[in-house]
C-alpha cells in the first residue's frame, strides 16, 4: 500500500505509522469506558492524562479494550456506544480484531498496542535464538552426560528478520554486539537500521537459503498466512534456525515439524503456534530441535506497565480533539 492508497474524506486525516492517511474523523473526546474489566493502573492512565473513565452508556466516546480474545465482547460494546470514536486494543496483533475493525474503519479510530511490548519480546526472540543454537533444547531433555559436541555461536552469523516495526527493531538492536549480517524483509525496501540490506516481502525465498537464523516478526494478515512453508525450508541451511515471536499462522506448522524431522533444518523456537494453544500430543511438542514456549514473550506482569503507558499517551492526543498524536494507529485497509 503506498501512501495514496487511501484518502481522507473531508477532514482531518490521521497517518498511520507507514504514512498513510485514514479515512476517520478526529475522534471526539468524552468519557473513556475501560474494559471488560478496568485495572487501577489502566484508570491511573487514563485519568492521569486528564481523562474521565465512565461505565459503558451513550455518552462514552473512547473504549480501552483489555481482552485479545473478545472481539464478539468488544463488538457489543460498540453497539452499545454508538458514539465512539476511539478505541484502545490490547495487543500489537490485531488479526483477531479484523473483520471488526473493517467494519468499524471508516467511523472509529483503532490503536494498537504495536511497538509498546518490543522490549521483552526481542529479549525473548534472542533468548529463543541463542537456544536454538545452542541446542539447549536437546541439553535440556538430556539424562546423561552426552560427548558429541554441538552448538553454534551467534557470531558473525547471517540473520534474516521478518518484519520491521518495533520488535524487530528492539532485536536487531540487541543483536549488535555479535556482529551479525542482517537482511530485513519488510514490505518497502527503505533502509532499516541495524541492517545491513532491506528487501521486499517478494524476495524472501531468495534470502533464505544463506540465513543461518530466520526470525519473524511480522503482521498476520491474510496476505501473510503460512509465509513460511514447505517450500521454504526446503531452500533454507540444514543448518538453520527459524525463531518466531509473532503469530503461528504465519508458520505451516506440519511443514516444520517435517523439516525439523528430516534435518532440513536444525532447529526452532516458537513462542506461538497454530494451533494455539498447541494440544497435548501434538507432534511439534516431541519434535528434535524445538523449544516451544506458551506464547509468554510478553507476560500479564510486563505488559500491564507498558500499556498503560500506550493508553496515556493516546488519551492525550484524545482529548486534544485533533486527530493527532496518536501511536499505533491501526491501518484497517493493511489490517495492521
């Protein structure tokens, strides 16, 4: 999508963070509803920005929504408050939220959470990625003191990043000392920093087969679902590593359990699955050459701060009634 994909109408347009502007009017300020059930660090933010958090009726104008599985709950609340014209969502994926915010795109103003949790989930992507070099995996199964030498170090070492918004930032940040090649895969070509070359999403299978780590961190949209497949790790090192830290479907989750079962690859570590949660006896969970950790990059205890943070700050450019200053607007066109 360029940045003349989509055009405002007749006032105020506000830009999304790849530049484009949005079809909504500059939401206006009234009471905020928190829900389904406010925290007193959420209303802190709220009322802190100078906001006023009521229960949900005709007169609320902005929704803080906590639940990321609730869309069907969040949907009533708009039917109930016609008159909303902001609402606040959890997660920085919103694919849960899509056919809602479709719906709602050209009335309602949709932020994200994308970007406020990069910290602890790049942490967790790295930790993930030294794991599966590492064969911490297989070390840590072990009963017995094993003799054949395995591992990988970090360094020097060539890594493809899937994605380029605030996580992969965060990462690549953090993979600096250890001297890595970096490639960036992303929808716009414009330089990344911390990378040493940015491509297109239509050049990834040709960077894949000199990646030793794969990391994704990318928006699950219906153009992204199973990005990677059979096909890709067929082309990959049977030495490579794939992290992935965004959403399961953007993984064929059969393809990798072959892969990894068949040594097309080494190893993986996931911290999302499809399906999600991943079942007891599922053939992943016995797979060699795979941590799985159960969606926790991001824990309630680290998230809470952060996005109370977010909401402070949206709230502010709530209530200044022009449609401006706000982080994480949600793009409903790109779906993300």
């Amino acid at each position: 999508m360029t940045d003349t994909d989509v055009q405002p109408r007749g006032h105020r347009a506000v830009v999304t963070d790849a530049g484009a502007p949005l079809p909504v009017a500059p939401p206006a300020p009234g009471p905020i509803a928190i829900l389904p059930k406010p925290t007193d660090l959420h209303v802190s933010a709220v009322t802190g920005a100078g906001g006023t958090v009521a229960a949900l009726d005709g007169d609320t104008r902005g929704i803080v929504w906590l639940d990321p599985r609730d869309p069907s709950g969040l949907q009533d609340a708009l039917d109930a408050a016609p008159a909303v014209s902001w609402v606040q969502l959890p997660f920085a994926g919103v694919d849960a939220f899509a056919d809602l915010i479709g719906a709602h795109g050209d009335t309602v103003l949709f932020t994200s959470a994308k970007g406020a949790y990069a910290e602890p989930v790049a942490e967790h992507a790295l930790a993930l990625t030294l794991a599966t070099l590492r064969v911490l995996p297989a070390r840590a199964r072990a009963s017995s003191w094993a003799t054949e030498p395995e591992g990988v170090s970090l360094y020097g070492r060539r890594v493809v990043v899937i994605g380029a918004g605030g996580i992969a930032l965060e990462y690549l940040r953090l993979l600096a000392p250890f001297d890595v090649d970096v490639t960036v895969v992303r929808r716009s070509s414009s330089p990344v920093e911390g990378a040493a070359r940015t491509v297109t999403t239509d050049q990834l299978d040709a960077v894949l087969p000199d990646a030793d780590v794969v990391m994704i961190a990318a928006a699950m949209t219906s153009g992204t679902a199973k990005l990677l497949g059979a096909h890709q790790f067929s082309i990959m090192k049977p030495s490579a590593r794939l992290v992935n830290i965004a959403r399961g479907g953007l993984v064929d989750t059969d393809a990798l359990v072959e892969a990894l079962r068949t040594g097309e690859i080494a190893g993986a570590g996931v911290d999302v699955t499809d399906p999600e949660p991943l079942p007891d006896g599922h053939p992943l969970w016995d797979t060699p050459g795979a941590v799985i950790t159960p969606h926790q990059a991001d824990t309630p205890e680290m998230v809470e701060p952060l996005l109370a943070e977010r909401v402070r700050v949206n709230v502010t450019a709530f209530l200044g009634g022009a449609g401006e200053g706000f982080v994480g607007v949600v793009d409903p066109v790109a779906g993300y």
